[in-house]
C-alpha cells in the first residue's frame, strides 16, 4: 500500500484493506535537519525526493506531511497608526511585525475604519498554473510520502489580525468589529478553497484547514459560540470541498473534544493535533468515526526512555488502532530538542503495535 493510498483509507470503506495504522508528521524543522543532517541521510538507502520539507519526514519513515497551496488571495499594504502613535504597514493578517523574528508581534485589527481598509486592499488572483504545478509535484512523489494540502483558517487569523486582548473584549461583546472579522476571514478561506477546486476539479483529494481553537487543556473557543460564530462559515468552505469530491480535515492546537460534534455538523471528517490533556479513550467512546492524527506526546518524547515511548504509541493504539480512523505521529512538528534516536523508535513502535 503506498503512502497515499493508506492515508486516505482512513476516510473510507478502503480502511479494511489497511496493512497498518498510517503515519503523519506536520513538519520537520530546519534546526532538527541541521543537527541530525548525517544521521538522517548518509545511511538511507531508499529514493528520496532531494527536497527537505519532504525527505527528511520520508528518511523518519512518515506517510505524510503537511504541503502549502499557492494562495489567490492577498491585500495590498496599508499603514495603519497604533495606539502610540507609530505607524506600521499592514497587509493580510494584520499583524504586526517584529523585525529579524517571525513570532507574534501583535495586531492592528482594532477598529472597523482598519477592517474596512482591508476589505478595499483585498486583491484576489487568478493563479491556476502555480497551482496546477503544486499538485502535479504532490502527486508525482505521493508514492514515497503523501503530501496533505493545507490552507490558512478562520478563528486564531482573526484573534491574530485583532490583538488576544482586543479579540477578547469583542468577543465577549459579540461586537460588529468582531463578527466583521470572522466574516472577512472567512470569505479569504473561501476565496482560496474555491480557486484551487477551479484550477484542479478537486483533484487534490483532501485540504486541512488551520485553524488554532483549543488550548492545551480546553478550547478557546465554547461550543455554543463555535456553532455561532464559526460553524455556518466552515459548513458552506466544506461543502465545497465536499462537492469537489475531497475530503475536508482541521489541524488545531490543544485538546478540541468538546467541539467535535460541531465539527463533524461544519462537514469536517478529521482533526489533526490532539496535545495537552486530550484522552483517546474518549474520541473512541463518543467519536469512534472522526478521524483523528497525531496524538504523540512530543514535549515529552525528547525526556522519555524507550520503554517510555513505547508504552506513549502503544496506549494511543490500543484506544484507536482498532476501529481503523486514526493517522498516528507527533501532535505537532518534529524540532531540534528531539533526540533522533527518541523520534526513531516512537514510529518504530508505532510500526510494532500498529500492524493490522
């Protein structure tokens, strides 16, 4: 079974035909190839692609990993004047930005003349070439590792563009600002979804949408106001992908259980992530039919022993392997604290426990 196909099979009546739980990783981080680059490579004596966002998760033994679609939507910079009185240019996100740094600095989102500023700066594309050649290229090395297609999502986007404590004020006043944003937001991940269906009939089989709702121990967001503010919006983007013959799946941070049922009513079929206190014995119980990816304990795998690691993979599989709609691997992405050898043997004992 190649590595496309055992993915997917997750989604279908095709799981009977699983040799074993599939494996997925988000990413494979610069540090980590730097550190290990000999390790990693000298010794493989498999294909590879000689492109490092795929081969280093392909020399790890993963069946898959997350792969960027060329976006249509974009915005043409603005300056926008903070609350200090220091003018930053905005674009898209609405962030601002820290120089030398690609971490959060901030949002600029703050008031309806800045949101109004990007609805008029909003510039969408007609790029179906680049697009068409991206998936190509997935598809040509889809029988060594499945590249999964992602595209950016609605809520942590707008949290982001408004500031966390701005985003917190109007969200407990359910404010125009902030239902304004959502809408905007919404509208870019349709607008990006609806551009890649155009330019390949939805022959990229499945799009993750990330979108960040959960802390570690809870989500950000409630049920209630998931089902209000984001459901009717992930209902109509995954319709479309639903209709162009795909299969639509979040990635989110932190344990989402409690958002599952609106999940599923929004037309997702999976999550990928599940960190910080989710329970798989509770997915099997109450959603033994949503796909679920990941689940590795990765800020506790670099201080584990083997035997450790072991018992992590194999207490995963015993809850999910059985009812064949989990994809295992890291929660997250694989960094440079991650002791190779640690990374080696969790998949290897995902391969011992997760045979069919």
């Amino acid at each position: 079974m190649d590595p496309k196909t055992r993915f997917l099979s997750v989604f279908t009546d095709d799981r009977k035909k699983l040799d074993r739980v599939p494996t997925f990783v988000q990413g494979v981080l610069a540090g980590f190839i730097n550190k290990y680059e000999d390790l990693l490579f000298e010794s493989y004596e498999g294909e590879m692609i000689y492109n490092t966002t795929f081969d280093a998760p392909l020399v790890l033994g993963f069946d898959a990993v997350f792969a960027g679609i060329p976006h249509s939507v974009g915005c043409k910079a603005f300056n926008v004047v903070d609350e200090n009185g220091e003018s930053h240019s905005v674009g898209l996100g609405g962030q601002l930005t820290r120089q030398g740094s690609s971490y959060y600095a901030g949002g600029l989102v703050k008031t309806m003349d800045v949101l109004e500023k990007l609805e008029e700066n909003l510039v969408v594309t007609d790029n179906p070439k680049a697009i068409q050649e991206t998936l190509s290229f997935y598809e040509k090395v889809s029988r060594l590792i499945f590249p999964v297609p992602m595209t950016g999502g609605i809520f942590d986007t707008t949290w982001q563009a408004m500031g966390f404590s701005s985003f917190a004020r109007e969200y407990r006043k359910n404010s125009k600002l902030y239902k304004g944003i959502i809408k905007f937001y919404a509208n870019v991940t349709k607008m990006n979804v609806q551009k890649v269906i155009e330019a390949t009939g939805g022959k990229f089989s499945i799009i993750n949408i990330l979108d960040d709702v959960a802390f570690k121990g809870s989500p950000m967001i409630s049920p209630e106001r998931f089902a209000q503010d984001l459901l009717p919006h992930y209902k109509e983007i995954c319709g479309m992908i639903h209709d162009a013959g795909m299969h639509a799946i979040m990635h989110s941070d932190g344990d989402v259980t409690t958002l599952v049922p609106h999940l599923q009513r929004a037309g997702f079929e999976g999550l990928q992530g599940w960190e910080g206190g989710a329970d798989p014995a509770i997915m099997k119980e109450k959603h033994p039919d949503f796909v679920t990816i990941g689940w590795g304990d990765v800020g506790n795998i670099p201080f584990w022993s083997e035997a450790e690691i072991e018992r992590h993979a194999k207490g995963i599989l015993d809850a999910l392997k059985e009812n064949r709609h989990l994809v295992m691997g890291p929660s997250t992405v694989v960094f440079e604290k991650m002791p190779i050898d640690n990374i080696r043997h969790f998949m290897a004992s995902i391969r011992k426990h997760g045979a069919y």
